[in-house]
C-alpha cells in the first residue's frame, strides 16, 4: 500500500479532498475551466421527480484506473464530482481502481469515501496490486480496465440498458469535456465518443495515443516513421481527407478505434455481449486493450465510433492549458454552431478492409480487420 509521508510532509491529504470537493478552491494551480452552457446539455439530466421513473436505475458510470498521479486530482476527480452534481448524483456511479502508488493518491482516494457516499453517489474504490510492469502488459491493463467496469458487470440490472459509461485515464479535464462526449454519443447516435489527446512536445503539442487510434482507412492519425520520430505530427490525417477537414472545422467524425485520454461508451455490448477489456490472441497483430476492444465492437456490429475534436486533453494541468489554447476549448467550439446539418456524422458500418499493425514503431504492417476473427464474419 502507499505511503502518507508525501502527503503528511507537504499538503495535508485534507487540502486535496477540500480541492476536489470544491471547483473554487485556489489551493492548488490546476487547469481553470469554463463554466458550461448548461442550457446544451441540460436534457442528460434526469428529472428528478422522475428520477425512479427507470426502476431508478443509474444512467451514467464513471470508470477510473489511476496511478501515482496526485498531482492531477484536484482537476480530474474535481471535474467527476462537478459533473455527478450536475446530472445528479443518484443517476451516476463511479468506480476507481487504484494501484502501487506511493505518492499519496490512495489516501487522498481512501479519504475521498464518506463525501463521495455523502454526496448520494454510489461509489466504488477498490486497490489492485496488478503491476503492469511484470509479466504482459496488455494482459495487465486489461485486467485494470475490467476491475474498474467490475460493478456495472457484476449488476447489470442496476444499470439503465444504454448506460453511458465514462472511461477517463489520469488527465487533466474539464466539466464540459465529459459532457460533451455523453452529449455526441447521444446527439451522433454513436456507440462510443473520444476526446483527441496530446503530449506536450516542443514546439507544439502532438497528438498522443497514436498506438490505439485508427482513422476509417485504417492508418495512424499521423505517419509514423520507423524511427518513432514525430516529425510529420502536425500533418494530422494525411491521407484521409473527411476526417482532416471534419478536425479541422471541430466536427465530430467516424473512426475505427480510438481511447484518446477520454470516452464515452455504451454498457450494451459489454452486458448483451460480454464484450471485455482484453490481450491480443493467437495469431491477432500485438495491440493496445482500447484498440481490441473497438475491434470486437466493429465485430458485434457497434461499428458507430467517433473521435469528437472539440474535447483536448493532456496529462497534466499546465500542458492541457497548453492543449486549449491550441485547439480549443468546447465552448469555443460550440458557440456558432447553430442548425448545421453537416455536424451529424455520416456513418459507415463498413470498416476498413485492411487496418495498420504497429507492434513498434519499427515493425508496421497491413492486416485484415478482422485479423484472428476472419472465420467469424
């Protein structure tokens, strides 16, 4: 288990929960957010007079694996705790796996428990000595990301049928960030929505998870030489036309796989299909967890997957107001949007034939979609 020296040394683990609790606390430097247009995303609230309407089943599950990442609290759980508030603490749960930190992240989570069930929420706070660091590590984040969805799979019934499932990795992230992807999964009638993700590299952010994400042609956001280098980053989507202008113009549009920090996905496959977090098989290209898990959703016929641009996130609180700045914050990106019809996606429920492989950087290939699976469809 962690250690409190950290947090008993330097910040009481009180001043956290105090931060987190409170979006106007200045106790900590964090990433400053708007406050959202509400009036945009008033109707994911449920009622609450109608609140038992559903068999009072909990409409949105909030799902943590977290980390040695104290720094990142205030802002990450702080945006959680704003965001339950608004869409009303009885309509959410909210699960986190911690793990081998030794900052001060468990006690602040530990601490964190009265409030969190105070505030009527139901939550979940559960302690894995999965290290990732041994054996595979696939294997390992798989078994994460499963423990985090643990309660929603082991309760279904509890749960709306469609539940919004909101995944979201140690980021800095506003309120409106999440309510926008919950928002387009319902406005694009998508089965999943992802934020863009960045890494703070001179002399411009680049885009980060580029291990998971596929665009509809099958290839990596941006050209990745055998090298790793990163010096053709800022040509996002080169070779796929819709998506750079749809990027450009912060339109949300189609993709085969994405994680990119945040999502937003539906509980149906995972409880009507036993679809799981988990490692490539026999035979199947060596791949990020959140890239098999949207293969098995393009294989279910969840094939409605899309990354929504105006959501920038990064993995801390300085480089994400770098992010921003660059790209945009929501509400800068909704104001005018007004009735345009060209923002709802388009879909293909054809993914692509052929999809890139990229065990590494230097071993890149071509390789059916359905790759392990071709029997099957």
């Amino acid at each position: 288990m962690g250690t409190t020296t950290l947090l008993d040394a330097q910040t009481p683990k009180y001043n956290y929960v105090k931060a987190i609790l409170d979006p106007k606390d200045e106790g900590f430097e964090r990433l400053l957010c708007p406050a959202p247009a509400t009036k945009r995303y008033d109707y994911l609230r449920v009622d609450h007079e109608n609140a038992k309407a559903a068999d009072g089943q909990i409409k949105y599950f909030f799902a943590l694996n977290l980390r040695q990442c104290i720094g990142i609290l205030p802002r990450l759980l702080g945006s959680i705790v704003e965001t339950v508030r608004f869409l009303g603490p009885e309509n959410c749960a909210l699960s986190i796996v911690e793990g081998l930190s030794d900052d001060g992240t468990s006690e602040v989570l530990e601490a964190l428990r009265v409030d969190m069930e105070n505030l009527g929420l139901e939550f979940h706070l559960h302690t894995s000595d999965i290290d990732t660091k041994q054996g595979d590590r696939i294997e390992g984040l798989s078994g994460l990301r499963n423990l985090a969805l643990e309660p929603l799979l082991n309760n279904p019934t509890q749960y709306y049928p469609d539940a919004a499932v909101v995944f979201v990795n140690d980021v800095a992230i506003c309120m409106e960030d999440m309510l926008e992807l919950v928002h387009q999964r319902v406005f694009q009638n998508a089965d999943m929505t992802c934020a863009m993700d960045w890494s703070d590299i001179d002399p411009a952010p680049i885009f980060y998870d580029i291990w998971i994400a596929r665009a509809m042609n099958g290839d990596t956001f941006w050209e990745i030489p055998p090298d790793g280098g990163w010096r053709f980053s800022s040509n996002l989507f080169w070779n796929h036309p819709i998506s750079r202008q749809r990027f450009d113009e912060h339109k949300a549009f189609q993709v085969f796989a994405c994680w990119n920090g945040a999502v937003v996905f539906s509980a149906k496959p995972l409880i009507e299909k036993n679809i799981r977090f988990r490692k490539s098989k026999a035979g199947e290209c060596y791949s990020g967890e959140p890239r098999l898990f949207c293969k098995d959703l393009w294989m279910e016929g969840y094939s409605k997957i899309a990354v929504v641009p105006s959501v920038n996130l990064d993995y801390s609180d300085g480089s994400a107001k770098k992010a921003k700045e660059l790209h945009g914050y929501v509400s800068d990106a909704v104001k005018g949007e007004g009735n345009d019809k060209s923002l709802k996606i388009v879909w293909d429920d054809k993914p692509p034939e052929q999809v890139k492989c990229m065990a590494d950087f230097a071993d890149q290939s071509w390789v059916p979609w359905n790759q392990g699976f071709e029997s099957e469809s």
